[in-house]
C-alpha cells in the first residue's frame, strides 16, 4: 500500500460516456477498471484512502442497459488529471481505453473552467458568414486537384472557382509540396488567383492552402501561407495532432479560419464496439481543436458514413457550448450539382457543402461554380 | 477532360498492401477506386492519358482472393506523391481510404529513395544495448506513477527502481503538466535521482520523460528534458502525431533514445475489417517515424492484443529494412514479473519488459525491481 497524498482539487470535473459492448453482467467491473486505466493505471488496492483515490481516479456516473449487450457507462473525472492541456485531454478520455475492447467513447461534456484552456473556433458558423459576406445562405467549397497539376494550372482553376462564386477554395488535402505543385510557388499562385478574382467581380472568396508539413515546418508553411494572402488553412488532425490545429486557431497573429480535413481519422470510425462515435470524433473533438468547419464524407456518396452518423456530426457541431462557437459541417466526398437541394434539406443553410472534381464536369470550370452558386441562392 | 499534364517521375514506387473485406467480385472496381482516392481524388475519366493518369493515380500490382470475403490487393504509388514527407506519405498510405468501409492497411513498403527521407531510429537494438550495458539479455523498463503523486514521490521511485537494476524509468504516460507534479519539478527531479541511483550503483538507468504537450510547447519541454539529464523520451504518436515523434528522432542536438506509446491509437485497431493492422501501425509505422521501442499490450494482460497480433509487431519491429535499424517490441499492459520467463520465450531476447504497478506489490520497490533484473540476467 502506497503512504497516503494529500491535496485539493478544485471539485470541476469532466464528463465522458463510453459505450462497453458486451456481457451486461462485466459491465461494471469493466466501468472500474476504465476509472483507473484513464488515470492512475495502477493497481487500485495499492491505493490507501488518500487524495489521489477520491479525486483522482475517475468516478462512474451513472449506467444504463441500453440493450442485451450493451451498457452505456458516464465516467467523471478532476480537470487536474488533463493539467488542462488538450493532449493529455484526449489521453484521459481515449488513451489507454483505446485500446481495450469493445468501448466506444460516445460524448464528452467540459466543464467552463477547462473550456477556456482548450481551442475555440475564432469564426464559426456567424464569422465565416461575415467573411465571406453571405448572412443566410449555405456556403460553398470546393478543392483544387488534381495532384500532379502545375501551380499554373490549380491556379488558373482557383481563378475561375472563385470567379463563379465559390466561398472557399481549399488545397485538396493530398496536394503538400510535391514536385509537381510545392506548396510556395501553389499558395503564392493559387492565393494571388483568387485575390484578382474577387477584385474583378467585388467577391470574397477564400484561398485555404493545406497545411500538412513535417513537424518542423509546420509554422514555417503557416507563414508562408500568411505572407502570400492566404483566407484560411485546410488542417488534417488526424496526421498533425488535434493540438497542432488548437494551436493554429489560437494564433492572433494569423486569426484565419480553419478547416478540419478527417484524413487518417477514419480508423476510430471503423468498428461500431470501438474506437471512437462520428459525433465526438468530427463534432465535438474538432470544436474544441479550434475548427470553424468540420469535413467529413457526406451519405450516400463514395464513403461509409450513415445518414445518422452524419445527422451525428452535424448536431455536433451546434450543439450549444457556452463560449465554443457552433461550426460548420461540411460535408463532401464525391458530391455532385445534383444532391444540393438534398443536402440543405438535410443539414439546413448552416452548412457548407463541398463539392470537387464534379465541378470539373463538362469543361466549364467557372460556369459549373455559378451554376452551384445559382443553386444555393 | 483536362489538357494533358507532361512531367517526368524518378520511376520509384512505394507499396501498401490493403485487405478489401466483402463481396470478391467487387473487389476490383474497390481498388481502383482506391488508386485514384489516395492520389488525384478527381473523376478519372476527365484526366487524358497523360503524365498524371501514368505515374500519379495509384496502381494495382497484384490482387490475391484470400477468402469468400477477401481479397489482398498490393497497390504501388510514386515516390513523388508523398513529396518526400512524411505526414503526406501517412495520407497516401491511409488519408482517405481511412474513411471507406472494409479496407484495412495490412503492410508497407518503402524504396530507398524515400526511406532516407523519413524517420530512423536513432539508436535500434543494438544502440540501446550499448546505452545500458547489456550486450544480450532482455531490458527492463518500469513507468513512474501513479498520477496525484509529488515529484518528491516520484523521483523516490525513479531511485529505487534504478537503484534496482531497471534499464529504463518512463513516466507513466499519464503525466503530463498536472498541478500534482508539474513537468519542469518532476522531470528535474526524477533525471537526478536516476543520476544519483546510476553514482551509487554504477548502473547506466535512463529516464525518460514523457513529451505530451502542447503543439507549440513541445520543443520547450524537450529543451527542459535534456537539461535536466533525461536519458530518453516517451513519446505519443497517436495524439502530437507521427512526424513528432521523426522529428524529435532527427534532431542531432538531442540525440536519445525514444520509446512509442500506443496511447489513442487502439481505434485504428479495434476493427478486423478496417483499420491498420497490428504490425504496420506499432511496428513498421513506429519505425519509420524513428521509435527506438515500441510500446503496446501484451497478449494476456488486461487489453485485447492477440498473441497473433503481438507477434505480428514483435516481426515488424525486426523485419529487415536497409538503413532503418530494428527496434525493440516493449509489451506492457498490466504485466508481472510471473510472466517473465514466458515473455522471453516469446519475444527472444531482442524485447523490453515493460512492468509497472506490481513492481509495487508488496511495498518493497527496489527489492522488487531487483527480483525482475534477476529473471532475465
């Protein structure tokens, strides 16, 4: 038995809920285990009557058998053990319990006191209106592509985009510094092409390079991206750690808003008694990273995401948080002119909709975007 | 269709090998859609023959029905599409296809032209034995908890099991900057008692701190580490990202050794059909990010690794590679000093033990750590 610690906590506590697939009956002794596995990972009866058992090792909240083998268990624990920082965060909520079977972390509520220390989407769904200048319509996005085309080329695309009326212009997420396009020479020329668009037709549209960069230069494409005239950066967590996005969004010095590609993400999705539910992974965990849009693949499209997974994300993404703006879903993945009316019906006009290599349908890049723009106004 | 692209490609080709799991006649069409997902992410059939369609979009190089709902397909990318990056490779390999159901990652394999571009362990089996004076015998290693105790605690345990003969004394991975033992206190007094224990025994024990921070506090808390007199670094690729880990591996000026945590990496996992399998993610991907050990659940403790599974890591760990040295499988996760013997003949010699909390049982730490160093001296 390890001599008893002694300290105060401030009693704020934050709340997961896991879903424990499974033998109802092993529910509870699994819940347990998980309290410490999040915390202390050590053995429990070597734990006297102390401070570090009462306030550090998480608490069950509350259970319920939802089905014959499921238990849907909310686990509490001290916003001490993040140390308020977002990485340990995500350590407590998913670190080791990624790895046992059968939990699948399903909601995650914050209290205020550690809100304040993780990102905050600076724009959200009121900001990236004003920006762009569209108080109630949806707004569009697209991505420049394909990869191999020469920073004339994407450039030229960008122009005639942004020309038709798209509101964001992004970097397609595989475009990084490749022979064929490196990042200065695109940003400089893509950035550069939508700055003349908007002069030539008073339009506002936005040039977000993709910033996925070995670690070490990371800041270093982020200003280059700044200094070209950039409106705001395609960010993929799921490669450069959701920290690194917290980080980028907390930037006075750059305050563009931020799109969250779900790259690499996908594995957390894949099983339903695991990993990680559609909701907290591109909603709530993309909020408090500092996105002001969340990507993923819309149903019914090339992907595997369910209507109610997307219906999932989206809810996320409002929901209301005190002092955490709601953002934008942005659904895509192989969306086409044909589905918008479908996709506002679903998502409302608080969305943006992206659509990308169909806008290359028929040659006619720019009249393609006005006819997407005509479809939303 | 696009005007056609004409660019030249060094003609050099990485290989990922993905299971595609459902119905083996569509398995085809699901390839090469694959092909064109992790590459161009255009419609294919607006891209010409030209440079793009030949030496950018994926190719499939072979396809192997394994089962009735299974077939293996071995898809090549150039070199060109990662830019010679890792965080763009990571996309490649997985961004998008991450997102599209039954397909899982199951091997990797990459030229040397592009090797040499990536992350290498600095140190390898071989360096390590080297660090701690054991030209043969398994190493040991512990973690420092449990979370809620004091530097002072701690560094008292980093004496004893130091004291006691363990190789390498990490922070739990737990510990990050909480108010209980802030990282600059803790670290600084963990690395002298450690210090201090190798004076008084002429033991060579590293410790070696865990760096999960904040994105723009993490090069401060390496910097803190290494004046402190840290030996090594925990390091935790699924939450600040594998390129952290490269980077960190890169940097001449710091020159240690880093062991991988799997911590909220289970969720790539946790799907037999999707994900990334056990051997790319903690063996080959650790590897190419510069992990000296790899850190993961053995079979039989308290998480859900297969024996199958840890094999497949332990193999990946020590796979030949040229140029790319073999790391040291580290299975941990809730292991006794009773599974020792077991242990070694499973793993061989080339492995680090990686036993925590019971090397508490009893309350005797330093005999404790003494029993262990005995079993496999």
């Amino acid at each position: 038995m390890l001599p008893p610690s002694r300290f105060d906590v401030s009693g704020e506590r934050l709340t997961a809920v896991y879903d424990l697939h499974g033998d109802p009956s092993l529910a509870r002794g699994r819940a347990e285990a998980l309290c410490v596995e999040q915390t202390i990972e050590f053995p429990a009866d070597l734990v006297p009557d102390d401070s570090i058992r009462s306030d550090v090792i998480g608490r069950i909240e509350s259970e319920e058998r939802l089905t014959d083998d499921l238990v849907r268990t909310t686990v509490s624990y001290a916003v001490e053990t993040t140390g308020h920082e977002l990485p340990q965060l995500l350590n407590v909520l998913f670190g080791n319990s990624s790895l046992l079977p059968g939990i699948k972390l399903v909601d995650v509520h914050i209290p205020a006191s550690l809100r304040r220390y993780l990102g905050r989407p600076r724009f959200g769904i009121e900001g990236l209106r004003s920006l762009v200048d569209a108080p109630r319509r949806p707004l569009l996005a697209t991505a420049l592509k394909p990869m191999g085309s020469s920073p004339e080329r994407l450039a030229a695309f960008a122009y005639d985009l942004a020309a038709g009326g798209i509101d964001m212009i992004k970097d397609d997420h595989s475009l990084a510094n490749q022979p064929f396009a490196q990042f200065d020479a695109r940003v400089k020329a893509c950035a550069d092409a939508v700055g003349r668009a908007n002069e030539d037709t008073g339009g506002r549209s936005l040039y977000m390079p993709s910033i996925n960069a070995p670690f070490d230069e990371l800041d270093a494409r982020l200003g280059t991206a700044v200094d070209a005239g950039a409106g705001g950066f395609l960010v993929m967590p799921g490669i450069t750690g959701f920290d690194h996005m917290r980080a980028v969004a907390a930037r006075n010095d750059v305050a563009l808003p931020i799109m969250g590609h779900p790259a690499f993400l996908g594995g957390y999705v894949s099983s339903p008694v695991g990993g990680i539910s559609h909701g907290v992974l591109f909603g709530t965990l993309m909020r408090y990273a500092g996105a002001d849009m969340s990507i993923f693949p819309n149903f019914g499209g090339r992907f595997s995401f369910s209507e109610r997974a997307c219906r999932e994300i989206a809810d996320a993404c409002s929901s209301g948080i005190d002092g955490v703006p709601a953002i934008m879903p942005t659904p895509g993945g192989g969306m086409n002119r044909g589905r918008v009316s479908e996709m506002i019906d679903f998502y409302g006009h608080d969305v943006v909709l992206l659509i990308g290599g169909d806008l290359h349908r028929g040659g006619e890049l720019r009249a393609n975007a006005e006819a997407f723009r005509r479809a939303v106004s």
